[in-house]
C-alpha cells in the first residue's frame, strides 16, 4: 500500500474497532442485569496490572541482561524473556480466576498454573539449547 491508502486503511480500522466497542458497551448497558464490578475487576487484572509491572521489570531485566549474560547467549535469554512476559500476560486473568462464577463448571476449567509451568518450561529448555548451542559456536 501507498502511504495515502496506508493512512486510510488505519482510519478504517480504527472506526470499526470503534464502533464494535460502542457496540458491546451499548449491549452490556441494555442488557437489563448490568454490574459494573466484573469489567472493572477484569480490565484491571488483565490491562493495568500487566502494564504496571511489566514495564518496570522489563526495562530492569533488560539492564540485568546486558550486564550477566555473555553475547552469544544474549538473544535466546532475550527471547525467552520476551516469550515469558506475553505468556504471563494472557495467562494472568487465568491464573487469578477473573470472572470465576462457581455455578458454571466450565468457565475456567483447566488447571492452568500447572500449564503456565509447562508453557514456561519449554521456553526456557528451548532458550537453554539455543543458548549452549551458541556458546559453543562462538568458541569455535
């Protein structure tokens, strides 16, 4: 696309992004039955919370990096870091049981502390081999 259609295609998405949110605010006002609490709780625990701590930690974990990790294991802990940090993310709502309601028995049905444990240490076995194996090129 060319600049101009670039900026259109932007406006476009925009506007329809907008009017499907006045869309759901508009059906959970009419729905009758509207409580406040459980999207107040929701937006908290899964788009402020994660912003407020995730900001910091990765601006500090990215300081500790650069200083304790050699350069050729630099980019698989970087990237692990990173693939650690989106998964925490989207896993966090799961985690704390946001939206729980216990008469609905498959709402949150997983064990997903247990699957965020596996997710995670897949990741960083990845990394690790990744990690050694580049080590061990840049030794020659």
């Amino acid at each position: 696309m060319s600049g101009g259609g670039t900026v259109w295609a932007r406006r476009l998405l925009v506007a329809a992004g907008t009017a499907a949110l006045g869309y759901g605010v508009y059906g959970a006002v009419d729905a009758g039955e509207f409580a406040l609490a459980p999207y107040r709780n929701f937006l908290a625990t899964s788009l402020v919370w994660p912003l407020l701590l995730a900001v910091p930690a990765a601006l500090g974990l990215g300081a500790l990096v650069v200083r304790a990790v050699p350069g050729p294991a630099r980019a698989p802990v970087q990237a692990a870091l990173f693939v650690t940090g989106v998964v925490l993310v989207v896993a966090l709502p799961l985690l704390i049981g946001t939206g729980h309601d216990p008469t609905l028995p498959s709402a949150l049905p997983r064990a997903y502390g247990r699957g965020l444990a596996l997710v995670l240490g897949l990741v960083w076995a990845g990394a690790a081999v990744w990690a050694t194996a580049r080590v061990r090129a840049a030794r020659g």
